[in-house]
C-alpha cells in the first residue's frame, strides 16, 4: 500500500499543473448543472489516460468531456437518487419514536457505506468500459468486495486528504477532485494488475 500511494503521489505531483488546471475546469463545469456529470466522468477520462500515457494532458479532459457529456448522466443521475433516497430512508427510520424503527435505520446506513466503497471505483470503471452503465457496476462491485480492506484504507486515505485540505485551507477546491480521481484509477489500474488483467 505504501509503494502504491508514493507511486501515485510521485505522479501527481509530476503533473500537478495539468490535474489543477482540470480540477478548476471540472469546478466551472459544475455552475451550469447540465454540464456536471459530463465533467465529473471528463475528470476520470483524464485521470485514466494520464496513467495509460504516463503524462497527464488537458486536451483528454476536453476529449472525455465531449464523449461523456449525456453518457455522464446515466451514472450519476441514479447515483444520486439512490443516495437522495438512502439518507430519506435513513432520517425517516431515526425519526420514529420506537427503537425496533430506529435499528431498521442500520439497514439504508449499510446500503450507503457500501455504495461510499464501491463509488471508489465505479466511475473509473464506467470509463473504461466505455460508458456502459451494468458491466461498470458490475465490476465495481465486485473489486470492492474481492479487496474490501485495500478499499477500505483507500476511502480511509481520501477522507483523510479532504480533512488535511479543509484544515490547512490549501486550495481545496482546486486541489480535490483531480487527485482523487488520479489515485482511484490507480488503484484500479494497481489491483488489476495484480490479476493480470490490462487497464
């Protein structure tokens, strides 16, 4: 784990320029909210063909963006009714006066932590193959459960920057999104390798 952070560490600094530049674009791209999904999966585009090219360029972020524009919301359109619908489920359950309603409450809070982990990889899934939404989840499904410690620390090492961000006040907006997308990819470009299957 530590040789995977430090790699991928190594390489963002490497291209920080690039990463924070797409960082502000994806951040501008989020005003107008029609243009937010397709941005969102640009980010993981770009992230995916730094680590294949080894060089990080802004024209792939640009690419992805056009590719992704519709196709972006049939990932998070339901990704964030199903989040809008867990968090109802959750302040309904804990709302109630009896205690067999407020233990039902575990059940959506189960749902949302495990969708938390499998966010970790289902967006650069849904890149790599091609903006199809089933195989995408699939397999992000699957990598969460198959190497369920490893996901966990990685989610751990991403909340754990955010709160770094927020404490130190360093640019946190531009400095987020780019870089998480980054070490996502290369986990998964990481934990593929280790089963000889090709990024």
């Amino acid at each position: 784990m530590f040789y995977f952070v430090r790699e991928t560490f190594l390489f963002i600094m490497a291209n920080l320029f690039d990463i924070a530049l797409v960082t502000i674009a994806w951040l501008l791209l989020q005003l107008p909210i029609i243009t937010g999904p397709g941005a969102t999966v640009a980010v993981y585009h770009f992230a995916r063909r730094a680590l294949l090219q080894d060089e990080a360029q802004f024209r792939d972020f640009i690419q992805g963006f056009k590719r992704y524009f519709w196709k972006g919301w049939a990932i998070v359109l339901p990704y964030v009714l199903v989040i809008l619908m867990l968090v109802y489920d959750i302040t309904f359950f804990l709302s109630a006066e009896q205690t067999q309603a407020k233990l039902l409450a575990s059940i959506p809070m189960a749902v949302f932590s495990f969708l938390l982990l499998m966010q970790t990889y289902v967006f650069v899934f849904f890149v790599r193959e091609n903006g199809v939404l089933w195989p995408s989840i699939k397999k992000a499904f699957l990598l969460a459960v198959s190497e369920f410690l490893f996901t966990l620390v990685l989610m751990l090492f991403t909340f754990l920057y955010l709160a770094g961000l927020y404490v130190t006040r360093i640019g946190l907006a531009i400095l987020f999104v780019g870089p998480v997308a980054i070490l996502q990819s290369k986990a998964v470009q990481y934990l593929l390798a280790k089963r000889g299957i090709p990024f």
